[in-house]
C-alpha cells in the first residue's frame, strides 16, 4: 500500500515532500485557463492544492476536469508540499500548500447540495460580517442541520463536538477501570418504569406490557447485589419526554455508575470529584484542537472548576438564593431558572462552575433514594452542575427490602411490576449508591453549546426519529 498523510497531520516541516491525501472538495477556484486552487477538507481540516498547467504532468485538461467537480466529492491528491510565503488565514486550514502533480476523483457528489459546508461552519460574529459586506451566504438553520446531519458533521466544530464526546466516554472507563469498578450492561427491554413517572416509551412485549429502560437504574443496583461491588454501565436511556427543551432528549446515552458503600454517602461524591477532574483536565490537555475548532464556531470561556469540587448542601443553596432575593421552597425542588441563578452566585463565591449539591428534599427524589438519617424529610441524594445546568443526578439507595417496597408504594409505583428488584434486597445486600451522567449535557455544557441536539450524533427528540 502507498503512504497516506492527514490533511490535519499536514505542516511546514514536511516542505518539499511528496505527498498522497484523501478528502473532499471544499471549494474550487479557477485561475484562467491554466491555474486552478482546490481546497480539499478531511476531517474538518483543509488544504489548498493547486494545480497548474507549469507543472510538467499537469494539463490543460487536468484543470478543466478539476473544475468541473462538485463540492463535497471525494479526491485523492498527490503533490509536493510548500509553504506559500504569505500566512494562510483561513481558520481551520493547514500553513502549507500542495502542488498538485496527481489528481483522481473517487467519487463525485450529486451537484447541489443541501447544505454548503462553509456557511455551515461559520460563527455567528463572522455571518454577521459576511452579510454586512454584502456576501451571498445561507444561513443554516437547526432543523436544516439536522435533516441533513451527515452533511453538518462535517463542519470543523460538529467534527470536534464528537471526538470530545468519545473522549469523554473514555475517560470515564477508563478512570472506572482504574478504580476497580466492572463494566456490565443491562437490559433495554424492561417490564416497567425505572425512575417512576410516565415518561416511558411501552412497547408489547410477546404479549406482555414492557418498556424501554428509562435508566438502568434497577438493574445496575442488581448488579451490587449480585456482589460485583462497583460497576458502572455507558449505554442508551429512553425517555418520552413531552418537553421540547434545548437539554431533553427521547434517547441519549447514560453513563451510570453504581458502587457499595462503606460508610458514609459521600463515598459516591468523592468518585464524582475525582472522576470529572481528571476528566476536565484531561480534554483540556488532549483535546486542545477539537476544543480550538469547537471554540472557533461557538466562541466559549473555558469550564472553571476547582481541584477539589465544591459541596454545598441542597439548604445552603436555598440560603444563598434567598440571599440574593430569590425565594424558593425549601422541600420543593430549584427549577431551571434557580438552577442557572445558583450556578452564577456559586462562580461568583466560589469561582468553579461545576459542583455539587447534595441532601435534597426527599420529596423531589425518586422512591429508591435513602432518606436522611438525622432528618428523614432530606435525603442522601446529590445532583451535580456545570454552568448552573445539572449533568448528574445520584444518590445512596434504600436496600431494606420491606422499606423499598414501602418508599415504592408511597410513591404511587406498583411494586408487583418492580417485584423481582425488591426481592433482589431479600438475600442480603450491601449499603450502596451510585449516580447517572447525561453524555450529551456533559457535553454540551462543558463546550458551554446552547443545545443537546449539537452534542447528540442522530439527536431523537419529541418531534425527531430521522435521520
Ligand atoms: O436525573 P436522571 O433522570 O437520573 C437517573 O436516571 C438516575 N437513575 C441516576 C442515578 O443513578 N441516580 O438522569 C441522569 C442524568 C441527568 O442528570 C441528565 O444529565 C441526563 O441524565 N438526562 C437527560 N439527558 C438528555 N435528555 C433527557 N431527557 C434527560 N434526562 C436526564
């Protein structure tokens, strides 16, 4: 086989090499009838090749035919690299030049295309002053994007938005891992709701009522039964959300963790905190040119956080709120606008836009999470935020069997459809906890994106099911 290079591994140190890239057309422009340059894009980075009858395997038929190209078709190049003596400017594009001596086109592109690549991955300040200066440019709009969300991906940003995300995900298990934790997988077919609640999608199972797994909740805390000790799980969660918000989904991946404890429920915390901050720290440090892409469409202030997470109580923050005028229900819980104002007090206090918050109202915390026991009408329970958004939801759980089954019915499940996980309590089980983390609004939140549907690579949402 010959040698590939990137067009993203592409640098000055590589002058006077020949080179063989695979991408796909970006733009062409025609110089005459002797010179034409061909920005060719993979992977969200560019390169300008030019071709140019001078060249001595290069003809005047080599330059019509480039010409004729569509956009988006795929090309392989070969050519020497140089370095043009003035500084390239374009955002994303490689500081050299190839000059064209091959040129073969793979496959070509149907000639119009739903969306153009280049409107598609200008920021908002640079459309601004596109259209001032009178340019002919569309702006893509959301739904657009998403109809066509092949297309979008491969913007330079939406390219950064899903290595980051993976990232993440690695990060996670591997940090798990590291910890001592298995990773297993429970079932997504389900006989009933896991978070109680009616945002279940049922389905007919052979006959019989199911669901998709609202969390594996029930599972994962079977799993400590089952003495795996801690485990952790990164698969799908399924949602029938009614509410049509830039943070829900109808399906989005979960990471959940779920582990015993020893003694006391900030065993769970202190593996959040360490957790995100060698997770924090490590995007910051390995994924500096997805974040830069991101940043260069989507222009966002770095996540401020501390080396040890703040811990502020569920009271402390109903304290703070009411401090700056704000009054909310001690037992109730912050809706998303106390939510966003506690995060701002908290970075203006403390300085860190992620922490978390913990000891909530037990009324607002679902059936299986421990009660308090100092002050049963609080409970064990935490949620974590980053710029004021919650990402995580955890807890210590009940594993009293007749208490759970009790919690259960006080909460209006019938605890017939959660029969075989409450018996899983009966043939002893550990003290335990664990907490969930949406991968989309870590994501999203994290890049400081005003939208779940950015972060999510085929987003579902209440109106969405294609593509
Ligand atoms: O807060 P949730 O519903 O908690 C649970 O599912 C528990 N079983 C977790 C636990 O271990 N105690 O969901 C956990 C996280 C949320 O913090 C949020 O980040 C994300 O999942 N999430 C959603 N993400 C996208 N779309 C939705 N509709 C989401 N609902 C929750």
């Amino acid at each position: 086989g010959r040698k590939w290079t990137e067009v993203g591994s592409l640098s000055p140190e590589m002058r006077e090499q020949v080179v063989l890239i695979r991408g796909r057309v970006q733009t062409i422009r025609p110089v005459g009838k002797k010179i034409a340059f061909v920005v060719v894009r993979e992977r969200g980075f560019t390169v300008q090749c030019v071709l140019t009858v001078k060249h001595e395997l290069v003809s005047a038929q080599m330059v019509k035919f480039a010409t004729s190209l569509s956009k988006e078709s795929i090309l392989d190049v070969e050519g020497v690299v140089t370095v043009p003596e003035k500084p390239i400017t374009g955002a994303t594009q490689q500081q050299v030049e190839i000059q064209i001596s091959k040129l073969y086109c793979v496959n070509k592109a149907v000639p119009t295309l739903p969306i153009n690549i280049e409107d598609a991955s200008r920021s908002e300040v640079e459309i601004e002053q596109a259209l001032e200066k009178g340019e002919q440019l569309v702006r893509v709009n959301q739904d657009t994007r998403l109809n066509y969300r092949i297309l979008d991906i491969r913007t330079p940003a939406n390219q950064g938005i899903f290595r980051i995300q993976c990232q993440v995900e690695n990060i996670f298990r591997q940090f798990l891992l590291s910890e001592g934790f298995i990773g297993i997988h429970t079932p997504k077919l389900i006989g009933g709701s896991s978070e109680g609640g009616s945002a279940v999608f049922k389905l007919d199972y052979k006959g019989q009522p199911a669901c998709l797994a609202q969390s594996p909740q029930l599972h994962k805390q079977m799993a400590i039964c089952g003495d795996f000790g801690r485990v952790f799980e990164i698969g799908p969660v399924f949602r029938a959300e009614d509410s049509f918000t830039h943070r829900h989904l109808c399906e989005f991946t979960g990471l959940d963790v779920e582990m015993e404890i020893k003694e006391h429920y900030s065993e769970v915390m202190d593996i959040v905190d360490r957790l995100f901050v060698a997770m924090f720290d490590s995007l910051n440090e390995k994924c500096k040119k997805e974040l830069d892409a991101i940043g260069r469409q989507y222009p966002f202030e770095p996540l401020k956080y501390l080396r040890k997470t703040l811990r502020l109580t569920f009271q402390e923050g109903v304290q703070m709120l009411k401090e700056a005028g704000i009054e909310v229900d001690p037992f109730g819980d912050l809706n998303t606008e106390s939510e966003r104002k506690l995060g701002q007090l908290v970075a203006e206090k403390y300085g860190t836009e992620f922490y978390i918050l913990h000891k909530y109202p037990l009324a607002v915390r679902p059936f299986y999470t421990m009660p308090c026991y100092d002050n049963p009408a609080y409970s064990n329970s935490f949620d974590v935020f980053i710029r004021g958004e919650e990402i995580i939801s955890g807890a210590q759980r009940v594993h009293v069997p007749e208490f759970l089954a009790k919690r259960a019915e006080e909460c209006g499940i019938v605890v017939k459809t959660i029969s075989t996980y409450i018996d899983s309590f009966r043939y002893g089980a550990p003290p335990h906890g664990g907490f969930g983390v949406g991968l989309e609004r870590a994501v999203m939140l994290f890049c400081a994106l005003n939208n779940i549907r950015k972060t999510s690579l085929f987003p579902r949402d209440p109106q969405r099911i294609a593509p």
